[in-house]
C-alpha cells in the first residue's frame, strides 16, 4: 500500500463523538469523501462518510457489538448506516466497479484503497483519512484543492460514461472550490457528454442545480455550464445569466430559488416546478418569486405584503433590482424587515356571530370586507373591521 501524502494537524472532525464511536468498533476504517476534502482546506462539514475493507455482514456484526444501532441501508453496494445518537454514519465497503451504464454500478468488493479510490469521479473527493490525520492521496486532490481545478480521476470521459450525473457535480465542485481557468479536458468530455444527460432523473438533476445555485458565487460555473450545452440541456428556461449576475453583484441572499426564478424571467412557473418535481413548498416560493414587486404608495406595499409575505415580497425586490427597475430596493427591503406583516382580523365564525346563516353569503361577506380592508391600506383594526361587518350585514338584512 501506497505510503500516506501527506498528515493534518488534529482535527475537529476527528474528536467527533460519531466518529470516535464507530471507530471504536472498526478500527480500520477511513474517513473518505467530502469530510476528508473539507478537512484538508479546513472548512465545517457535518456529514461523516467511511471506507472499510471489512463485508457489510462483518461491519454490522461488529457496530451491533459495540452496542451501536446498525442500518442496512445499501447491502448490495456495500453500504451500512451507524447511528449514534441519532446521527447516521455512512460506511461502505471499498468497491471497484464491474459495469456501468451511466447512471448505475455493479460493483464487487475490494480491500484495495487505490483500487477504490480510482472508481470515484474528481481528485478532490478521492482521498481518504485515518483517525491519526493521515491522508492517502493518489490523484493530487491535495494540489488540486489548493489550485482551485476541479479534476476527474483518470479519464473524465471515461468517469462521465460511468454516470452522467458527474457533469452536474463537476459544476457544482466548480462553484464552491474552484478558481480560474477550469480543466480543460474535463469541460471537453462535458460537452461531449451532453447527450447522456437526458437519462437523467430530474430529481437528481433539481437536486445539483439547487447545490450549485446554492454556492455563494455560482456565475462562472452556470457561465461554464451555458457554454459547454449543459445549460440547455437541464433548465432550457434560463436565459437571463445576465439578471444572476446582477443579483449575486448586488448581494441578494444565496437561495437557489431566488436564483432559478432569476435565471428564468416569463418561465410557466407551474410548468418549470412540474418538470423540475419541485415540493409543494418549493413550487409555491418560486409563485411566489413569478409575481412581481409592487407598483405605488405604501398602500400598494402593506396589501402585497399582507397577500404574499415578506420572504415573497422581500425576493421580488431582489429580483426587480437585477433586473434593473429603478427604486429604492434596499430601503424597501429594510421597510418589509420593520414592518409586521398585516393579517385580516375576521373569519367566518365573525360573520357567523352576526346572526348571518352558514352557506355562500358568509364567504360573499368575508370577501368584500377583506378586499374594503385592502383598499384601505390593511392598516384597520379589528374593531373597526367588526364595524363594517355589523354596518354590512343591517344593510344587506334590511
């Protein structure tokens, strides 16, 4: 076996009670993965992924040992979750692959670290780390971070080919850690590699694009992705990279639905979320962010922010400043954060209350005062609200 590269000064992750614990009971195992890349550049990373050579049989055998709960979570790719104290704790038996088909391995086991080691897609996420912070690292992971060059182990075509989802990753690794000028024999095997993209799944596919419009500064990879067709391929709707450069320039929060929205001006937002497979929560926000900022007085701002609420509202400011309407947005933005979002005060048990008899007249009621309360700048109180209910319903029993 290769001697270690290289040796970290202690590190947190390796007080880390999950670690300490499962460790315990396998003590040959390796930290692998984005803990160890994240380690090595020093930044947080809570996720706690392991390498062993031991069978799964045995690693579940021996963390039911040490009295640690024991999930088989992947048993024919090798993979097992320890859980300590409710943490899980991904531990995979080392692996080579056998076939792919651009998306899916089979694998057989090895006890080779390199030989695993070389099935993993960039340098960067191919070194592992024992409990004494000794790094193993074949294929320059260590340089390459400090670089800034996101590098596919081997061939890059040939790891593309072993699964398509490696073009989004590769952008998504761009955003975070790269700096510079890219790799270029991996932008080449990208662009040749566009076609396989449409096995994707598009969960998988929403799932890297959130990761990647999640990165603090993601325009030089979304340029690199518009550049090499990925863009295309994956969200055809985004055709305004020039609206994401304003709003990253302008500081708007890194939300990767502001950032989609802003990407795809006119998008049909119910169409986008439904071929995306958006959640029901992340559907609305992006309605939500389709609907413009206001127009007017600040009549005109407590109505919309009483109907959409201030994420809503405080995102269409975000994205009316990228796109270059004249205004005062940040002022607007501190107003919304001042101001408690206005609320109707009646319900239909009000209205009951009034003597008025269940059935559509109650919402016809509820609904001509909500909307005298609108006009009015949303600012009424309650009792005066309740007023025009009792003036509304003598009026209309009379």
């Amino acid at each position: 076996m290769d001697p270690p590269a290289f040796r970290l000064a202690r590190l947190p992750v390796l007080d880390d009670l999950a670690f300490r614990r499962v460790h315990a009971a396998l003590p040959e195992a390796r930290l692998v993965g984005g803990c160890v890349r994240d380690a090595v550049v020093g930044v947080p990373n809570a996720d706690l992924d392991l390498a062993t050579p031991r069978v799964p049989e045995d690693v579940m055998a021996a963390l039911r040992a040490a009295g640690i709960v024991a999930v088989p979570t992947g048993l024919a790719h090798g993979t097992v979750t320890a859980v300590v104290d409710g943490r899980p704790v991904e531990i995979t038996t080392l692996r080579r692959d056998v076939s792919t088909d651009g998306r899916h391995a089979t694998i057989a086991f090895t006890t080779d670290w390199r030989e695993d080691a070389a099935r993993r897609d960039f340098t960067i996420n191919a070194m592992s780390m024992d409990a004494e912070g000794r790094v193993w690292d074949w294929f320059g992971g260590r340089e390459d971070l400090a670089r800034g060059v996101v590098r596919f182990v081997g061939d890059p075509a040939t790891r593309l080919a072993e699964d398509y989802l490696r073009a989004l990753r590769f952008f998504r690794f761009h955003a975070r850690y790269g700096r510079g000028a890219p790799d270029a024999a991996a932008l080449a095997a990208i662009r040749a590699a566009v076609p396989g993209l449409a096995i994707l799944s598009v969960e998988r596919v929403w799932s890297e694009l959130k990761r990647i419009l999640v990165a603090p500064d993601p325009r030089d990879a979304v340029r690199l992705m518009a550049e090499t067709g990925v863009l295309a391929a994956v969200l055809p709707e985004a055709v305004a990279r020039g609206r994401l450069d304003a709003l990253v320039a302008a500081g708007a929060p890194a939300d990767p639905l502001l950032r989609l929205a802003t990407l795809c001006p006119g998008a049909d937002v119910e169409r986008l979320a439904a071929r995306l497979k958006l959640s029901g929560a992340e559907a609305a926000t992006l309605a939500g962010l389709a609907e413009p900022a206001p127009e007017g007085d600040e009549r005109a701002w407590r109505a919309a922010l009483a109907s959409r609420g201030p994420e809503a509202l405080t995102g269409a400011t975000w994205l009316a400043e990228a796109e270059g309407r004249p205004g005062d947005w940040g002022a607007l933005r501190a107003w919304i954060a001042a101001t408690p979002r206005p609320v109707f005060p009646l319900r239909g048990a009000d209205v009951l209350a009034e003597g008025v008899a269940p059935g559509p007249r109650v919402g016809a009621i509820l609904g001509a005062l909500e909307r005298r309360w609108t006009e009015a700048g949303c600012r009424d109180d309650a009792e005066t609200v309740r007023r025009w209910l009792r003036e509304t319903v003598a009026a209309t029993d009379a």
